[in-house]
C-alpha cells in the first residue's frame, strides 16, 4: 500500500453538500489518491501524477450532467 502519510484531502469546489463526494490529494509528489468522503478510513484509489493528468484532461472533454 502506498504511504499516504501527509496527504492533505480535499473535496471538489462543485461538490454539494449530498454527501456523495470524492476526494483527492494531490499534494503528494509522487502519488494522488482519491476516496470516499462518506468513508475517509476506507479504501483509496492511487493513481501516478500523469495518469490523475491524462485523467483530468480526459474528463474536460467530456459534458458531465447531473
């Protein structure tokens, strides 16, 4: 398991107060994690800084909808 000792987690700016929220820290230098915010203990998904980029750029071209 990688060593997210440090990680300082955070939720998006568009995220509502549902209670349905990822979170991610990005503050790491060579990892980003992203979780549940309704389970902060639980488990976390861990991804290389280029791999969260390509993601990212992935999700700008795409129209998200609610």
């Amino acid at each position: 398991m990688p060593d997210l000792t440090g990680a300082v987690w955070r939720k998006s700016s568009r995220s509502n107060n549902g209670g349905e929220c990822v979170e991610v820290a990005d503050n790491l230098p060579d990892i980003v994690g992203l979780r549940d915010s309704k389970d902060p203990t639980g488990p976390v998904l861990t991804l290389s800084p280029s791999a969260w980029v390509a993601f990212l750029v992935a999700l700008k071209g795409k129209t998200l909808t609610h």
